[in-house]
C-alpha cells in the first residue's frame, strides 16, 4: 500500500491521532479510501513510540501481507496477524493444549469460551493479557468476539493489577463481502460500551469518477459515502462487451503495456472463473513480460507480490477488501447473480469492489448470446456514471 507521510495526512486523519485517548476503548469509522488503514498504522507506530506492546489483526492473510512494507517503513515493533492466528494463540497462552471451543472448524465458539472463562476453566487467565489492541476491517469480525473482548478486558483474574487492556477498532459496516458473520457499528458499540467514536469522512484513494460510481452502489448504512474526494477528474468506469473470454483479457494486458509503471488487480467472483483467467491471462502477459499471480483461501499470502510493476494480481472478490490498485478490471461480470432478495448485498460487493480502483475501472463480460441480468443493476448511460461500450 502507498503510505503517506504523516505531513501529508489531513486536519481530519490528525485530529484522530492526536485526540483519540489511548485508555479506552476507540472506534474509527469511516468509508473506503477514507485512510483507515493508515490511520490504524500511526497509531500502532505511536503505541510503540509511547513503550506500548501493540497487537495488530486483520481479517484476512491477503490484507495482512498488503500492510507488511509499511509496518516495516514505520519501524514498528510487532508483527500484524490475522484475527484466527491471535484469537487461538490468545486462548493457548491461557489454556495449553485446551482448544479454543469452535461452533464448527475455523470458527471459534466465543460464546463457550466467554463461559469457560466466568466458569474459572481457564488455567493461566493472566497469560491472556494484551496492552493495546488494533482491528482493522472491524466489520468483518462476528460481533460475539467483541463480547468476548470486552469480558476478558473486565476479568481481574486476567488483569492481576494492571490496567485494562486497551482497543482501537476501524470500520465500514457498508464493506461487506459476506452476507453473515459481520458485525454492524451498532453491534460494535453494543458489545463494548464504553466505546469512543469518531468519523473520518474524506477519500483520498479514488479518482472523482470512480467515487461516483461507488456512491451509487451505497446502501444506506450508518458509516455513510465519503464527503468529497482529493481528486475529482478522472477517466469514467466503462462496461465493454467482448466476443471471447480472451479478448476481454487482452484488454487487460494492452491497458498495462501502455501503462506499465501503474498496478493492475482482476477481481472474480469465484475460484472456477479466477483459474480460467489465469490459464488464459498468463500467455498472453508473458509475451509483454508481464508477472501475474493469483490469491485465494489456501494460498500462501507471502507470495504475493505488491510492489513490484508490470504485475497483473487476480483475486477472488472475498480477498479484495483493504487492497487498492491502480487499476482494476472485473471480468466475467454475468456470473454476478442478483434477485430481489440479494439486491443489498449485490450492491455491497460492488461498493467494495469498485473501490479498489484508484484511477482506472473496467467492468466487462463475453460469450453471451443476451445482455447479461446483471447489466440491471449498473447504473445507466444517461445517469453518466459508466461508460457504455457494449
């Protein structure tokens, strides 16, 4: 990710650093391109400059290993973690070989563990204490492991005579990429009350065109469409309609010819359509010496390359939230299925996808005999948010 300098944030990202107190629990919210990342990453770097321990976590291995380099450029001393790798080796530290109770694999039980917890079940509670805690894409976590934080910050078992464990949460319940197992801000401020709030409102990632676009994919929750945006010309998102699966990659490949030094992210909907885009991307790239590589559950994170050019990144739309790219194309845009039930959280993926293009959005779809359903839901040509080249 690009991390700006600290002269370069804004009065509203500097009034946050500066204000938000480091003895209670803190929630940032605010929408995509918004510097909540970056927000996240000075305070762990101020924390550590104050002699704090910092435990950073994110929701997925992917973002995790977007944010390595700039932890690195802050000079910060922790290692930030997906939110499964600290929540069980939390557990361990307090418990053994006692498993963390699970509802089913991969997904933790906070609702026994809080009761083993009141039970006096585990065995080395003050093992369990952390000094400050940061959470990024809070939203992503179910709301049962705020519940679960907040009892173990009150547990003077746990505490032994230190002062309670501190929290920083950021947030846009409006990025969504699943349907269950979020957390809304209300949940947040519900489990963990004594929460303090504050908003950062501006976009600085976006280009003015693809902000619009986003905008019209926002549904209406409480974190709110950002107020303005720092650069407000742009090229103008374009849908485009190609004959072959092939031909819709070769646009991609011919976009970053002619503008290497820019980086390029494919988002797909599924396994299925990322391993036939890169069958049939990879030749295509390598005849221009162009590097792609792809992401999905499973995959080593630290493979994945971010900051080198003439790179083509091909994620699936589960792993793209917290990243940014130059440009970004979505292909294959008919396998999107919407009906009146999903509409919402169609238009949440959208959000979040379209989002990640900081200068550059193309949609597209091929092989289809009709115009795909799915052409519904974008916004039409007189409403002058997309380009029609269908």
């Amino acid at each position: 990710m690009r991390l700006p300098k600290r002269s370069e944030l804004s009065v509203q990202q500097e009034d946050f650093l500066m204000e938000a107190p480091f003895d209670r629990p803190v929630l940032c919210v605010g929408p995509p391109g918004t510097g909540k990342t970056v927000l996240a990453l000075y305070r762990g770097a101020m924390l550590n400059k104050k002699g704090e321990n910092v435990d950073f976590i994110m929701h997925s291995k992917l973002l995790n290993r977007y944010v390595e380099r700039s932890v690195e450029e802050l000079d910060m001393d922790f290692d930030s973690k997906t939110w499964h790798s600290w929540v069980y080796s939390l557990w361990q530290k307090g418990n053994g070989r006692s498993k963390f109770p699970e509802l089913e694999k991969y997904l933790p039980d906070f609702i026994k563990a809080i009761s083993l917890v009141k039970e006096g079940k585990t065995t080395k509670l003050k093992n369990m204490y952390w000094e400050h805690l940061i959470i990024d894409e809070g939203q992503d976590f179910p709301k049962e492991f705020y519940l679960f934080l907040t009892v173990l910050r009150h547990e003077e078992n746990m505490l032994a005579g230190r002062r309670t464990p501190a929290i920083t949460i950021f947030a846009d319940e409006n990025q969504r990429m699943e349907e269950t197992r979020n957390s809304t801000i209300r949940d947040i401020q519900s489990y963990t009350p004594d929460i303090v709030k504050y908003e950062v409102t501006f976009n600085y990632r976006n280009s003015g065109p693809i902000a619009n676009l986003a905008s019209y994919f926002y549904v209406g929750l409480s974190t709110g469409i950002p107020d303005a945006h720092k650069n407000p010309i742009g090229l103008m998102p374009q849908i485009r309609r190609f004959d072959s699966l092939e031909d819709e990659l070769q646009s991609v490949v011919s976009w970053l010819h002619n503008n290497d030094d820019l980086s390029v992210g494919i988002i797909v909907p599924d396994r299925t359509v990322q391993n036939r885009i890169v069958n049939i991307i990879s030749p295509l790239a390598a005849k221009k010496n162009f590097k792609v590589q792809k992401y999905s559950s499973g995959t080593d994170a630290n493979t994945i390359d971010f900051y080198t050019n003439r790179t083509i990144t091909v994620v699936c739309d589960k792993s793209c939230k917290g990243l940014e790219f130059d440009s970004v194309f979505i292909p294959q845009i008919q396998c999107y299925k919407t009906d009146g039930a999903n509409e919402d959280f169609f238009k949440m993926k959208m959000y979040v996808m379209v989002s990640r293009a900081r200068s550059y959005l193309q949609f597209s779809f091929s092989e289809c005999t009709e115009s795909p359903q799915v052409l519904k839901m974008l916004p039409t040509p007189e409403q002058e948010l997309l380009k029609w080249r269908i």
